[in-house]
C-alpha cells in the first residue's frame, strides 16, 4: 500500500527563503520528503506563467517563498512578487483546479522552523486534496492551458505590473488609485483574458457557436458574445461558417509557438 | 621618515568592525579583523528584528558577515585580542595574543557532528543562558567564520570529538599563538556590554524568574532563540498577556554610576513591545519610560503606531521604585511614581531595558595601547573630530565611543575608513592581492560535458543519503561524462582533485551535491576558474541543508530526492553559458553638492585621499547654517571651527569650489556621472547629496509680531552678544516638530534649549527659566546638560502628547498657558521673553534635486538611503550617497562622522579603475522588444530606460544598464513580450530544471 506522495515544487529566493530552509536543515527540523527546491536570486522572477506551467504538467502543488513584505534584498520584489501570485491565484480559481495547490509564504532566514512547518502543512493540505487530476481531466488540462496562455497575455502583465505602483506612487497624472478600483480593473481583466483563451482553444481544432462556448465558459451568452467580438476584433477569432442561423467560430492559427 | 603600510587593524568585529573592514578592503587596504571571540557578528547578530523598519537582524547582516568572511583582503583573527602597539601613525607594530580554539580552523568544515556527540553542556551565551550548548560549540548556525571551538572550562577531555570528526580537526593540545601584524592604522570598535541588571536590586532581576533582561527577550522573540519565537514566561511556560517594559535601567542613574542616556532602548523596548504583540496576539505591553526618547528617522513616527495602531501603552515620566514577585502565581507587581502621585501595577512579565555600558575590553585597551577614556569609560573623542582617539593614527567607531544605533554606527564605521585611509593613502592597493586567473576556456558550440560530484560531507549526507547510488544515478543522465563521491568536497585537496577531473574528461560544466550554495558556490566557482572554466558553468545541489539534515530518518526518501536534485541541477547545467562581468570605467573623481559642514567634511575626506573633488553650493559663500552660529560648542564656537573648515577647502589643491552655482542635470551612471551646472558639465564617479536642511520659521506664539518671541539661534545671538535682559524666560519645544504637519522629532532642539537655559542661568542665576516639552531628548551624554541645568534650577514642566501651550498678549504682558502633566492642571507663565524651539525642515530644493538624481525622498521629504539600518549613507542608485541634515537633522559631531562616511562609501568607487558588473543580470531581445515600457518602473535600481532604437528610429526599445542591474529579475517576469531575460535563470533553463523536477525519478 502506496500513501500518495505529493509532488510539490518550491521556489526560494536566495536571501531570505533559501537561507530559512538552509536553517530548517541545519537546526535538524524534519519534514517531508516531498518538495523540490528551485533557487532563485528573488522571488519576483517567478511570473504567473511557471507556476501556472507547473500545474497544468501536473505538479500536485507549487510554493513561492520570498523576503518578507519589506525586507526585500532588491527592495520591493517581492511586493511585485505578491500581486502577481494574486494573479495567478485568480486565474486558478478560473480553472476550477483547487487554488490551495498554490501557495505563496513569507520565510526569513532566521524561520527555518517556520519554513518547515510551512512544506509540512502543504503536504498534508495536498494529501488532503489528493492528486492533480489535470491528467486524468481533458477539460482541466485545456482551461489550465488556458490559464497559462492568459498569464503570458500582454494586458495581464502590464497591469500585474503596474498594479503597485498605481496604488502607491500614482499614475501618469500623479493621482494615486485606490487599491479596490485596481482589483477590480485586475478582476476583470483576468477573467476576461482567461475566457478569451479559452474560447480560443475551444475554437482551435473544431469551429463552436456562441452558445456552445458560453456552454464551456458556464456564463450567459451575452457575456460570451462580448469575448467573441474582441477576440475578432483583435483578429484571432474568424467566422468559420453559418450553421442554419447560428454563427460558427475558429481560432486564427498564426503559426510559431 | 619610513614608508606608510597600506593595511589597517580592525579590532572588533561586530556590525561597526565588519563596515569598517569591508569599506577598507573595498578601498583598496589590506585589513585584519580581529575578534575577541571565536565568531563575528557581535550584539547584533542577537537581535530579533531591528526599529523602525522591523527588518529581520539576521537576514539583513548575514551577507555582510559572508561577504566579509571571504573578501580576500580581510584576513579574520578571531579569538585574539590585541596586547601591544609600537611605532608611529602609518607604521605601527601591533602585537597579537591569539587564544587557541583546541580545533584547526584550516580543517574544520563546521559540519556539527562534533558538537552533536559532546556529552557536556553548558549556558549558551549567544541565548542569554536561556538554553544549553555544548562545550565544542559555534555561537550561532549562520557564524563567520564556521569553525567550532572547545571552551576548555566545560570540556572533560572525553575525547569524543576528535574520534567523530572524519577532517580531523580536533586538536586537544594546539596552544595560543604570539603574533605580529605591520599596518599603518587602527580603528578600534569593540563594542559595548550591556548593563547588569543585577546592581538594581529592586528589580528582583535574577531573583524574581519572570523579570528578563531586554536582550535577553529579544532572544525570546527570536524564531532562533530557546522559545522558538513565543513569548513564554520562563517561571512557567505560559504566555504572558501583561508584559511592563522598565526604561532606564542603569541609565540616567547616577547611583549604579550611568549618568548618562544609552540612546537606543526607548526605540528597541518599542520595537519589542510591537514585535511581542505580534508574535503573541492579546499580548499586552506597557512600557514605563521617564521620557520617550524617539529622535531618530522616522522614530517618532514609529512610536505613534506603536500607541495607536499596536496599543503599547506609554506611562511617561513615569519611574518605577520597584517590582514585587507573588510568591504563588510568580506575577510581578509594580510600584511607581508619575509625579507625586504613586501606583500599583501587576503584570505576568517584566523586561528590563538595559543600559549600554562601555566594552569590557576598554580599560584593558586605554591602558595597553595609550588612548584615552572619557569620565565614562567610553573611549574619548571631541565634538569636532568624533572618530579620533587621543592617540595620533588610532581610530574609534560605534558604540565604544559612545551609546548609539546601529545605522549611527554603520556611518561612523565607514567614516573611520576615510580617516584612517588619509593617513596611508600613499600605500593604497600595496598589500592587496589581485588574483592572477588562466585564460578562460571557450566552451561556445560544445557538446556539454558535465562532471557530478557528490559530497558525503563527513556523515552529515553519507549517514542518510546512499551516495554511491547517487553517483551511479547521475552517471545515466543526459550529458554527464564523469561523476564521484568526495568526503568532504570543501576540502583543499579536493578542490585540486575537481581540477584534475575537469582536465582529465574535458569537463565543460561542474555540478556539486553537497551543502548550500549560500555559503559555498563561491569557493566552487573559484576552483573551476582556476581550472580555466568560467564560474558560471556550475550548478549546486543542495543535498545536505535542503535534504539529508531534514529527512534523518526517511534514507530512501532522502536518495531519491538527491538524485531528483541532481537530476534538476544537472539538466539546468546542461544549458548554462559562460557569463562575461563587463568592465565599466571609472573616473577617479567626485561631486559633493551642498557647501555646509558635512559638504565641506566628505570633499576634505575625499580630497585628502588625492582625488579630485567638485564641490557645488547654491550661495555665494561656503559655510552653511553652521558658520553663522557663535555660540559654544563642545570647546570652541562652530563659527570659528567653519572658517578653518573653509580655509582647508580652499586651500586643497583637490578641491573645485563652484559658488553661486546649482545641479541642472545630471546623466550618466555609477563610475560615469554627467553633472550639468551653469559652470558647465562636471564628470565624476560618484556624488554626494549634502545640501543641508533649514531651522523652521514660525508663523505661530506671535513670532515675527512681538519681539520677545524669539528663536533658539536669536537667542543664542542675544547670549553671545550678552544683550539678554530677561529675569523671566520660557522655552516651548517642538515648536514645528511632533505635530500634525511635520510629525518627526528634529532630534536636536531638546539638547540646545537645555544647553542654552544652562548659559543664560550661569550668566544670570536668579533669571528664572522654565522649559515647556513633551518629553526631554538629551540623549547619550548630552543628558549631562539636561542634569546640569535641573541642577542649575531650570524649570522643567511635561505638557501632554497631542497639545501645545497657548500664548495671549494681556495688556502688554506675555501669558504662557501649559497642562502640567505632574499637577495636572493649567500653569500659568508671564515670560518677558519667550524662546521658541524651532524644529528642522527639509530643503524645498529636495523634491527637485531627487527627481534629478533619480533618489527617493521619505515622507517627511528629507532624502531617503537605501536602508535605514545598514546602508545609512547609500542610496539605491548606486554611486550616489548622502550626508548630513538633507539625511535628517543631526548634531556636528554626527554629521561629521556621517559626511565622512559618505566620502569613504564614494572612494570604495572611484579609487577602482574600473567597476564589474554583476554576472547575473537581465538582458534585452532586441528582435522582440517592442518598446512598451512596462518593465522601466518596476526596476528600482533605475536600470532600465527606454531608447530608440538606432536600426530603426521609429522604433523603442528597453536597454538594460549594466552598471546598475542587480540581477533581481523583476522585468523578465513583467516582460509581456519575453523580450527580458535574466542571464543563469533564463527562460529555458528555469523550465529545464523544472521540467526535471516533475520527472518520474529513480
């Protein structure tokens, strides 16, 4: 009898993170066996798009571990690092994939013991869950592919970007917006992106009716009309062919990866 | 005359000696840090966390501590003290007993197994005697250097150390060793020690379990300390909910012989009491200060939270007489006193904010190597030339000199530096060693050739991890072409050994197995350059720390997770590049913008050292604020001390003077500066902001409308020209400070109100003199003039936080009006002359001057450094430094040991002839970068801009500087066209060492 073994994968920055786990080691904490380490010089290097990639391969969890707020040794990484796990967690919880198999934590390099506690209660959490089903789901797997396509997407980024600083320093009028209008902006976008990769994939290899998307998209049909005609207007959705009175759509495959 | 020598001693090796040495090295000297005890690091390496930013202590100074550790122009010698010094500045003879540690420090690979077999124990002083350590033993898991050492009075010689130690490092009979060290300077920064609580009887502390000293709870706090961060009280183990801090406990006390304030425990009981509360929630504190001494950068602001947003509750002018234990439930019950009124308290913990005292070690020193102590027993220094000693070519820096903070000390640390490199800058780079490294192999377009080695770290991995199988698992890998096992692959001969293997099977990457690449990628990257591989062909898998350490008892767990490690390390090694550091050339010379003392101090430190300085000021004459102040201080008038100060610069032949001139533009980078004036354009390598601040101008309490409301500088003009007429004078403090506008302390009205009510009641002892504040900030020594004037029969009356006394003409009559927090009602005052305390404000020019350098202001629009704990003097940009009052208001002798800091921080850059860059940065596809700019802003090291692209004129584009990319990867991950790449954490090699990781392994 096999116990599942979750697979997890934990990004560390190399200052704080990385020195907490070191810590956890050289204090003799002992916890399971189940994380592999990726080492990173700061946290903000992992975008939305690795750890998305990571689930969607079927990585059963994925940890991001950085600086406190505060402490980063690039100054404010991991504040940038912290809307951008935001946005992933938004986009995951688009999928339907369980959006505790993401987690972001704070460890200093004076937490091993945290650190320690921190993998143990993800793997127990994880045991909890029990395997990424993304293998075993075809529809899984496309809306995480989905995600993954809308974490890349241009707007996503930008405004993952910049989140912070409109919140805090203000923007091109030197006005500050408060940080609610910015998630909802963020709210928004990131629905709107993942919706529109995912009809995207959907109209891929066979051409779909509006209704049959919002159908996949589980929303109303005037809501997916709305994806359907900025998807043409930015020329990636093309009117297939007329099926009686109902329009059919397909992706525009430009090629390239 | 004989020749200078170009190194210097550093005695002390806490957070000041470890600045020091740094700066020195980076400045081209040789130095030797020499520490008492086995490990560097000092107090602060016990701290939990640091005021006001509650930066974690460990985290901030450990890079500093490895950095100094392995700088090849520091030699460490801990466990010695210094015994001799002959010779004369520039070429002294110091004589060195180092006390042996009983384990070779050239074999031992800190490993522990050592320590885990020892069968004795003892209090652990690093935990406050809070928990036991072994008799071989390292302070703490992150000491510099890590090497254990025997302390003789415990060990019983059992022998069992040296049997488990597979390096062989255990050496019963090694003896203490005589040395003799040439250097042409010292800089003494050996610290403080903390008051004994015990001489406060009625404290109970060692008595009464639950009455802690404040280090020792910072201890408690800490996520490394005996309780493992939870506050518990050590009678029984529960959390505390009522926690009192007692303030001033051997300060301010003229009875245990500390007259004087230590500076620092106001802010770090708050700091405690906030963090307390954090880590235990319902914790609730109460801290009982006599004054709320919050004088610092954003201290006050800091306070205010800890009142309003934390509920630390402050009882002020408050003393405690004592603390009473119940014998049942063990809680403390305290007496004290708000004025006459006394009270009872109870509380379930008490710490006691001790005092600083100066370093064991100081009267040893003063007496061996003939410098002189203070009445204290602090080492003495004057107001003028804080960081010398009375004996010539000797130096002092931090807290030995006087109680202070640690960003205080970080600036004196470096100012040292400037003095010290003065006297032997003749003999810069003479005993520095400059590596000479074989040509680089070219390893373009080759297969990848990987050699694994896989470490058994004595038992520490072996015990737990099946190493041969290891190695056999990564003999099957894609692109490996040797891989062994090491004992220990830190050792000297294995290095030779990683060398020989590389020549032997062409090795054109090397992956370690072993411990963490924190600590030892740098000497493996060393060894593969020696073998003509460039460093960045390496790749660690951290199987012990990360690995074996945690997973003692799960050993074919363990394995497969090594060889998946492996398997990870190995498939990002397949990919890695050579990274090439870019030379970047340095001119050799330095702008200082702002012609006050701490201008005119950091262009002499610079000048001094032979370098060409610009110095830039806005009026048409040099001098500052300062040169127009008569009034006394320290031994001479700060006029006169200005006016000689004025005849160096002009008479350096080092120094440009541009008057009447301003900062237009300034391009150009760290080592490359382009700094526009009307004059014409400057080049230099680097700039110091020092442009001062301003004495506030009240529009309030009729200044301006009726002429017996003065300021402290009219006044003290009134003093000096002996036209003070007034029998009855009032000062207001804060007046423009602490309130809703400008909520910061200006730090140093307290001390000259005080020091001026003295001179006014010396010259006229029946004048009556009354000082209206909020609390009395006369902090380290000055509090002498606070006791003198009490003495002197200056009034002293407490009004409350958040009020201001009122003033009313009546008929020609001035009327004061104060709540006296003591009788607790309205006093009532007829002054015929009222002095106003006006607080310090920024520049207005700031806001502008900041845009132009690219610096942040902070929110009080006083400029902002790069950390407030251990970059006081840096900002972010790198190249550009800080210094003075435009810092945050200062005394002279602060801004002088800060503006000469700043000057050493400019010469670490512009005595190089030429700057690396960091290997690991981003860079920029051209081909797909389509210019959208996202990537500018998040960038906090200004180092990307936005250009046309010359192929192309309508066309924009990102361009990376790579002088001032730290290699963060913030813009790769905002990229939205994966234009930006992070060089060692590319795309691809990111995805290849995850993708490995999701492989089924063996």
């Amino acid at each position: 009898m096999s116990e599942f073994e979750p697979k997890i994968i934990i990004f560390l920055c190399n200052w704080c993170s990385y020195a907490g786990a070191d810590l956890a080691g050289v204090s003799r904490y002992q916890y399971p066996t189940n994380a592999r380490t990726v080492r990173v010089m700061c946290s903000t290097r992992v975008s939305p798009q690795i750890v998305l990639e990571l689930l969607k391969d079927g990585a059963d969890g994925v940890m991001v571990t950085g600086c406190h707020p505060g402490d980063c040794h690039y100054i404010n990484g991991n504040y940038y690092t912290e809307r951008r796990m935001e946005m992933a967690h938004r986009l995951l919880k688009l999928t339907g994939l369980e959006s505790q198999r993401l987690r972001l934590d704070w460890v200093s390099a004076s937490e091993g013991e945290k650190y320690a506690g921190v993998v143990t209660d993800f793997v127990k959490e994880l045991k909890g869950l029990g395997p990424n089903p993304v293998h075993k789901d075809a529809k899984l797997a496309s809306r995480l592919k989905a995600a993954v396509d809308a974490s890349k997407n241009f707007r996503l980024k930008v405004l993952s970007s910049k989140e912070i600083n409109l919140i805090s320093k203000g923007n091109a009028y030197g006005e500050k917006i408060n940080q609610q209008s910015v998630e909802g902006i963020m709210e928004q976008a990131t629905e709107d992106e993942f919706k529109a990769s995912l009809i995207l994939q959907l109209t891929n290899k066979k051409s779909q009716s509006v209704k049959e998307l919002a159908k996949e998209l589980g929303e109303p049909t005037d809501r997916t009309i709305e994806h359907v005609v900025s998807l043409r207007s930015r020329n990636l959705l093309a009117l297939d062919h007329i099926d009686g009175a109902t329009p059919k759509y397909k992706a525009i495959v430009t090629g390239g990866a | 005359m004989a020749d200078k020598v170009g190194a210097v001693m550093v005695v002390g090796a806490g957070i000041s000696g470890v600045q020091t040495a740094l700066d020195l090295a980076d400045s081209g000297f040789k130095v030797y840090l020499v520490e008492k005890k086995a490990s560097i690091g000092g107090t602060m390496a016990q701290l939990d966390k640091t005021f006001p930013t509650n930066d974690c202590s460990m985290c901030i100074m450990a890079p500093k501590l490895v950095a100094v550790g392995r700088h090849q122009n520091v030699e460490l010698i801990t466990g010695a003290e210094v015994e001799l010094i002959q010779g004369l500045p520039g070429d002294f003879t110091v004589t060195l007993k180092k006390n042996t540690l009983r384990v070779n420090e050239e074999k031992c690979t800190g490993c522990g197994e050592c320590a885990i077999s020892c069968p004795v124990e003892t209090l652990d002083e690093y935990n406050q005697g809070m928990k036991k350590r072994k008799a071989i033993f390292v302070a703490y898991p992150q000491a510099v250097p890590l090497v254990f050492s025997i302390d003789k009075e415990t060990c019983i010689g059992c022998g069992i150390c040296a049997q488990e130690c597979i390096a062989k490092a255990v050496e019963y009979e090694r003896k203490d060793q005589a040395l003799e060290v040439q250097v042409g300077a010292v800089i003494l920064s050996p610290g403080f020690e903390e008051f004994d609580a015990r001489l406060k009887k009625e404290y109970g502390y060692g008595e009464f379990k639950n009455v802690v000293t404040s280090i020792e709870f910072e201890r408690m706090l800490s996520a490394t300390g005996p309780f493992f961060g939870t506050v518990m009280r050590p009678s029984d183990g529960d959390i505390p909910r009522k926690v009192a801090f007692i303030q001033c406990v051997g300060s301010r006390d003229e009875k245990v012989g500390n007259p004087y304030c230590s500076s620092v425990c106001c802010m770090y009981a708050i700091k405690e009491a906030i963090i307390a509360g954090e880590h235990s929630p319902g914790l609730k504190p109460s801290i009982f200060f006599m004054d709320v001494r919050a004088f610092g950068k954003e201290f006050e602001d800091y306070r205010a939270r800890a009142e309003n947003e934390y509920g630390v509750k402050m009882y002020r002018g408050s003393r405690v007489a004592s603390v009473e234990e119940d014998p049942e439930t063990k809680n403390l019950s305290l007496r004290y006193s708000i004025g006459d009124e006394t009270n009872t308290e109870e509380f379930d913990l008490v710490v006691l904010s001790v005092g600083m005292r100066p370093a064991e070690d100081g009267e040893r020193l003063s007496k061996k190597l003939g410098f002189k102590l203070n009445k204290y027993g602090f080492c003495e220094t004057d107001v003028y030339s804080p960081l010398n000693t009375s004996r010539p070519g000797i130096f002092v820096s931090g807290s030995f000199a006087a109680p202070k903070d640690i960003p205080t000390t970080v600036a004196e640390a470096s100012g040292a530096v400037a003095k010290a490199a003065a006297l032997i800058s003749e003999a810069r780079n003479t005993q520095v060693t400059v590596k000479e490294f074989v040509p680089e192999i070219d390893v373009v377009g080759q297969e990848p050739r990987i050699g694994v080695f896989v470490c058994h770290c004595g038992i520490n991995i072996g015990g737990t991890v099946n190493v041969p199988s290891v190695v056999e698992y990564a003999k099957t890998l894609q692109g490996v072409v040797y891989a062994g096992e090491n004992i220990f692959s830190c050792s000297s001969d294995t290095q030779e050994k990683v060398k020989e293997k590389i020549k032997e099977h062409s090795l054109n990457r090397v992956v370690v197995a072993s411990c963490t690449p924190r600590t030892h990628e740098p000497l493996f990257q060393n060894t593969i350059r020696e073998a003509g591989l460039n460093p960045y062909l390496f790749e660690m898998a951290n199987i012990r720390d990360q690995c074996s350490w945690i997973h003692m008892h799960e050993p074919e767990k363990a394995t497969k997770k090594s060889k998946d490690l492996v398997r990870m390390a190995v498939a990002k090694a397949r990919l890695l590049e050579p990274l090439k550091k870019s030379k970047l050339g340095v001119l050799h010379s330095a702008v200082v913008i702002g012609g006050g003392l701490a201008g005119m101090t950091a262009a002499l430190d610079i000048a001094d050292q032979g370098y060409p300085v610009h110095l830039i000021e806005k009026e048409k004459y040099l001098g500052g604020n300062l040169i127009k102040i008569h009034h006394k201080e320290g031994d001479r008038k700060p006029k006169d001390f200005m006016n000689e100060l004025v005849g160096k610069v002009r008479d350096s032949k080092n120094i440009t003077v541009h008057l009447d001139s301003e900062v237009k533009e300034v391009g150009g980078f760290v080592g490359n500066f382009k700094v526009k004036t009307p004059d014409g354009e400057i080049d230099a390598g680097a700039i110091i902001v020092a442009t001062g601040a301003n004495e506030y101008k009240p529009s309030e309490y009729l200044y301006g409308q009726d002429k017996r409301v003065v300021t402290q500088l009219e006044l003290e003009q009134q003093l000096d020209e002996k036209t003070l007429k007034a029998k009855q004078v009032v000062m207001i403090q804060c007046v423009g400070s602490r309130n809703e506008k400008t909520p910061y302390c200006s730090r140093i009205c307290c001390s000259n109100a005080v020091k001026n009510a003295i001179d006014i009641k010396k010259a006229s002892p029946t004048t009556g003199v009354y000082i209206l504040h909020k609390d009395i900030r006369t902090y380290g020594f000055r509090e002498d003039l606070y006791r003198e004037a009490g003495d002197l029969g200056v009034s002293f009356l407490r009004f409350p936080e958040g009020t201001m006394p009122t003033i009313e003409n009546k008929a020609g009559q001035l009327e004061v009006t104060a709540f006296d927090t003591v009788l607790k009602e309205d006093v009532m005052i007829r002054p015929d002359l009222l002095v106003l305390s006006a607080g310090i404000t920024p520049n207005e020019g700031n806001e502008e001057l900041a845009k132009m350098l690219k610096v942040p202001l902070s929110k009080d629009k006083f400029f902002l450094e790069a950390h407030m704990k251990l970059r006081p003097v840096d900002f972010a940009t790198e190249g550009i430094f800080l210094a003075g009052a435009a810092h945050w208001p200062k005394f002279i002798d602060e801004t002088i040991a800060q503006a000469s800091g700043a000057a050493t921080r400019a010469i670490t850059i512009i005595c190089k002839d030429f700057l690396e860059t960091e290997g690991i940065i981003a860079a920029v596809n051209e081909m797909v970068c389509n210019g959208c700019g996202v990537c500018e802003p998040v960038c906090e090291y200004k180092a990307i801009t936005i250009v046309k692209d010359p192929s192309n004129p309508d066309k924009l584009k990102a361009m990376v500087n790579e002088g001032l990319c730290k290699g963060c990867g913030t813009c790769v991950a905002a990229c939205p066209s994966a234009a930006m790449e992070q060089k060692g954490f590319k795309d691809q090699q990111m995805y290849a060492i995850i993708d490995a990781a999701l492989q089924e392994g063996k």
